[in-house]
C-alpha cells in the first residue's frame, strides 16, 4: 500500500471509531443528564417552597422581559407550586449583577401572600471563606417570612435585619437588593398574590 | 528499577520489549503500577499535570473525582493506544493518541454529567481539559506506544493512582486547614478559624511548593546535586 | 468601556495562570530564563487567538448548527493541533528569523491548557464576535505577563542559596504562590 494512503487511512479509521464511539455514549447519556437535571431543579425547588403535590417542572409560566445588552430575548420561568389544588408558592430565578467577583445567581421562593418561603444560590463567584457564606443555610434563612412590607430586608449595616459578613459586605448586600427586586418582580407580575 | 519499563525499542513490532533477565509477568506490571505512584510520580516528582491537581483540589471530593476521571482516561487511552500501537503510523501518532484522549475525555464528561451533577459544576472546564494533561499524552507517547496491551494498563493505573493519591494529599490539606472539613463535614468546633488563603489559588500553589519539597526530601538523591549547595543550605532553610 | 473592563479583567483580575491555574505546566518548566519565557509568550499569544477566532467560526457555524457541541473538546483539540502543525509550517518558510525564536516552543503549545482553554471559555459563554477578540488577545497576554514576571523572579532565585529539598518545582511553584496572593489584590477591580 502507498505509504500515504495508509497514513490517512490509519487516521480515518480511528477518527470514525471515536466518532461512532461518541456517538453511542452520547445518546445513551442525554437521557440520564436530563433527568438528572430536572431532579436538581426539583431538590433546589423544594429547598425554596413549601411542600407541593404537582408536577412543578411542568406548571411554569413563562415571561418575556425584554432583551438583553446583546439583544437576546430575555424570558423568565416562574414555577408554580400547588398542594391539593391550592397554590402555594412561586419559585423564580434572579441574577445579582452586582456581586464581588461576578454574578450570584439566586432562586427564590414566595408564597401568595408575597412572603419569601425561601432562597438558594444557585452559582456565584464570591471569594471563598469570604463572600461565599451566602450560601450557608444560617444565613439564607433569615430571609423567610420576610416580604416588601414585613421585615427590613436590607443588610443591618444599612439598618435592616440581614447580617453581613466581617470583611463582606459587598455579597450579602447584592443578593439583598436581588431578592427585593425579586419581590418588586413578583406584585407586578402577580398583582393579587397569585391567581 | 526501571530498566524494565525503559527498554523501550523506538521501532515498531517489538512485542516482547522486556530485556534478557526476565522476572515475571505480574511482576513486570507491579513494577510499571508501582513506578507511577512512587518513583516517577507524575505530580510530585515530575510535576506534571499541575493545572488540575491545583485548580480542584480545593476539596477531597473533588480530588477523588478529578483524580478517578483522568485515572480512567488515562488507562482507557493506554490501552487503545497499546493495542493500536503496530496499526498507527509513526508520522500521525501524536494526532491519532490526540483523538483517542479526547474521545476518552468526552466519554468521562458526559458520563459525570449523567452521574453526579454536583461534581460536573466543580470539576467544570477542567473535566475537557483532561485531554491536555500532560501526563496522558505522555504515557501514551512513552509507554503505552512502545508496549504491550497488559503492562500499558497496568502503567495506566498506576500512574493514575500517583495522580490521584498527590491529588487527594492536596485536597485533604486544604479542605482541613482551608476550610476545617473533610467530605464536608466539619472537624473543628465553631471556634476554628480555617486558614482561608487555603482554599483560594495562591494557597494552591504554597501547598504544592511544599510537599514536592517534602518528597525531594523523601527520595533517595538520585544524583549528587551542585557541590555545595546540598549540606549547610538545608539548615538554613524556612522562610526568607 | 465594557470592551476595555474585559480586557483589564482577562489579563490581570482573573489572569489564567495566577487565578484560573491554567496553563501550569510550561509555566513551571519555561520560566527558567527571561529569554525562553518571551519566546514561549509570543507563541502563545500567536496560537490562542488564532484558535480563538478559528475555533468561534467553527462552533457557531459548524457544531451549534448541527446539535453535536458535546464533540467541542475533540474537534478543538484537533483545531489547535492543526493550527500549530500549520503555524510551524509557514513560520518556517516564510519567516525563518521567527521561526528560530519561537520554533521550539510551538509543540508544546498543543498540550498547553491555556489554549484550549481559552476556546472553551469563549464557547460557555457565548461571547460575541467582538467579545471573543479581545478575551481571545487577553488571555495568552495574561499569561505572558505572569511568565515573565515569574522568569524574571527565577532567574534572580537562581543565584540565590535554595535548600536542596526546595530547588528547582518547589521554589517555582511558591514564588508563584507569592505573586498568585500580590494578584488577588487585582479581585472585586473588574467582575466576571
């Protein structure tokens, strides 16, 4: 054989195999990834909620909120929890552009009264053993109950009833102002609680 | 030591490379399995690998997880790439181990997503960047091209576990100090204050600085360093 | 302004060796001497934005298009193989002055992680044409600036009395430490 031919022909091979190989793992895999997708959507979903019996990854509405810097449609999903047919909370999603190192992403939960049942943070970037105990559940809590009217949602240094951190304000103080909009988001778009 | 690993013949067709005194075959691969966890750890004696050995050993889980992935891309490509080794030819090598990495790579990345989500957001960019690790483009160039299929997957393991067990030295040091857990639960009461600078990337770089220092320390010399510099300089050690 | 924040932001807050530790391995085996580390930096700067602008082409118009983004790290790695292949080629014929500064560093290139890295970065976050430009320049200059500080360190540290146990990798990888500590400084000046 032509000492060239068998070169492209050894690497033609072997590309094919890694391609058919590909191939086979990947469709064996996407169904396992989604599930495993929607499975941490409903565990960050019920850390945020009160119980609810429906099918919450299906009962969603969603939002068009205009577009972005770059001109990409924006939409949001509320998840609508129900138990026994009553509603009993809305959980969405915000993004604090103002963190220390880059955009905290939060999920929170409110129920019709406009109350927060909850938050998690879904990814930031903040400095670890700093900005990043946001994320400890301590300090999550002390935003339930809380709503626009009930509570002072604000850090105490501002004078409300959020601790921040010593040497972090900077984190505590951005998820803050998200949640409020958060809040605001919500009585606009859901006037009378929710119906 | 490793004179049975290293009588490699650059050519090819060579099935049996073990030269005349020949021990026996399980003991040929314990050699090869315990040469990468010892004398030719790849982190800690060759410093290979660095990016994600500091990149996620901020934690034991992510060490074990980083270091079980590049373990199982590592000894996956040995093996393809041994039993491949007298069909590739010499001038496209380098590319055709290339595409059997990455293939690997791409395998252990979808299949972490469909495993564990968590670890897929820790571990992130550098699950890809396995492909890149300079110690598994090296195995396959070095070792695995020139051998047979049973030793390249024993050289695979073992230099896979010298990978992992570096990283999870690392991780245990940083989660421990740097963050007063192990597998996240917390050892130290409240009052214990974690070492922060740990867990952020210079921290990284200081621990590593040190154990491969430790390890020098450890090794039997293997050549006489510059004259002069070896005795009186190691007492005077510590910080500057 | 945003361009410019991108930019700063790239090369000194999350510089890829210091913050990202991307791109360790010649880090530590290059930055020897002031000489090899300008070589290896123009090389790399080179072949990443090349990459970059390649590698954007190919994800928008070739993988997105066509459903098979989970072969990136394949068909990039590839990409950037063949790149260097290429660059090599006509940086010795056509420049061989070029080619005799910079020639030995180009395979190494391959399996630098800052390469890859970089295309895989621009593709998760959908950076724009414009965007991807001046991360694609950003990143390898990030990193030219990190290995010529650390090369110029090593070559002072050269001279200098190391316990045995510390020469060569250890004392290399704590003075980058050191520097990786004076770069946080440079963290909150420009987000993510």
């Amino acid at each position: 054989m032509h000492p060239l031919l068998r070169l492209v022909g050894a690497i033609t091979a072997i590309c094919i195999g890694a391609a058919v190989a590909l191939a086979l793992v990947y469709s064996a895999t996407k169904e396992p990834i989604a599930e495993q997708k929607r499975l941490k959507l409903l565990r960050s979903l019920r850390s945020v909620l009160p119980p609810f019996d429906n099918a919450i990854d299906r009962d969603t509405k969603e939002l068009d909120l205009g577009v972005d810097t770059r001109g990409n449609p924006v939409t949001k999903a509320f998840y609508l929890a129900m138990r026994e047919g009553k509603p009993v909370g809305t959980a969405f999603q915000m993004t604090a552009p103002d963190g220390y190192s880059g955009d905290i992403a939060i999920l929170m939960g409110v129920d019709p009264e406009g109350k927060i049942t909850g938050i998690e943070i879904v990814s930031h970037k903040e400095t670890p053993g700093l900005g990043d105990k946001i994320v400890k559940e301590s300090w999550r809590n002390q935003f339930k109950g809380k709503s626009l009217t009930i509570g002072r949602l604000d850090v105490k240094k501002d004078g409300g009833e959020i601790d921040q951190f010593s040497g972090a304000t900077i984190s505590p103080r951005a998820v803050v102002k998200a949640v409020k909009e958060g809040l605001k988001l919500y009585a606009k778009e859901f006037p009378d609680g929710r119906r | 030591m490793a004179d049975a690993k290293t009588a490699t013949h650059p050519g090819e067709g060579v099935a049996e490379p073990i030269a005349v005194p020949r021990p026996s075959r399980l003991k040929v691969w314990a050699q090869d399995f315990v040469n990468g966890v010892r004398a030719e750890n790849p982190v800690l004696k060759l410093v290979l690998g660095l990016c994600p050995t500091l990149a996620v050993s901020t934690s034991v889980f992510n060490a074990l997880g980083m270091g079980v992935a590049a373990t199982f891309v590592l000894t996956g490509s040995n093996f393809v790439v041994a039993l491949l080794r007298n069909f590739i030819p010499g001038r496209v090598r380098i590319p055709a181990f290339i595409v059997v990495i990455a293939s690997f790579v791409t395998i252990t990345d979808l299949s972490i997503a469909a495993l564990s989500p968590e670890l897929y957001e820790a571990l992130g960019i550098f699950i890809p960047l396995i492909v890149v690790n300079c110690i598994i483009l090296a195995r396959a160039e070095a070792f695995a091209a020139k051998n047979p299929v049973t030793q390249a997957v024993a050289d695979g393991l073992g230099m896979g576990l010298g990978f992992t067990l570096s990283l999870l030295l690392l991780g245990a040091i940083r989660e421990v100090l740097g963050n007063g857990t192990v597998l996240g639960y917390p050892l130290f009461g409240e009052s214990f204050s974690p070492v922060i600078v740990l867990v952020l990337p210079a921290g990284s770089f200081l621990v590593l600085g040190g154990l491969v220092a430790i390890f020098n320390l450890l090794q039997p010399p293997h050549k006489p360093q510059p004259a002069g510099l070896a005795g009186a300089e190691a007492s005077a050690s510590g910080g500057h | 302004m945003d361009l410019m924040l991108l930019f700063i932001g790239t090369v000194l807050v999350n510089n890829f060796v210091l913050a990202k530790m991307l791109g360790l391995c010649p880090f530590v085996g290059v930055s020897r001497s002031v000489e090899n580390s300008i070589g290896m930096g123009m090389a790399v700067v080179f072949v990443i934005f090349l990459a970059s602008v390649s590698g954007w082409f190919m994800d928008r118009y070739v993988l997105t298009p066509y459903g098979i983004t989970y072969l990136r790290t394949l068909v990039f790695i590839l990409l950037i193989a063949a790149l260097v292949q290429l660059v090599e080629t006509v940086m010795r014929k056509s420049f061989p002055a070029l080619y005799r500064a910079l020639g030995i560093y180009l395979p190494l290139i391959t399996t630098n992680c800052v390469v890859l890295g970089t295309v895989i970065l621009i593709m998760n976050k959908r950076f724009s044409l414009v965007e991807m430009l001046i991360y694609g320049l950003g990143s390898p200059i990030g990193f030219y600036v990190a290995l010529f500080l650390i090369s110029s360190i090593r070559e002072q540290l050269a001279l200098a009395k190391i316990p045995r146990a510390f020469q060569g990798a250890g004392i290399a990888l704590i003075t980058t430490g050191i520097l990786a500590l004076a770069f946080m400084g440079f963290s909150g000046m420009v987000r993510e």
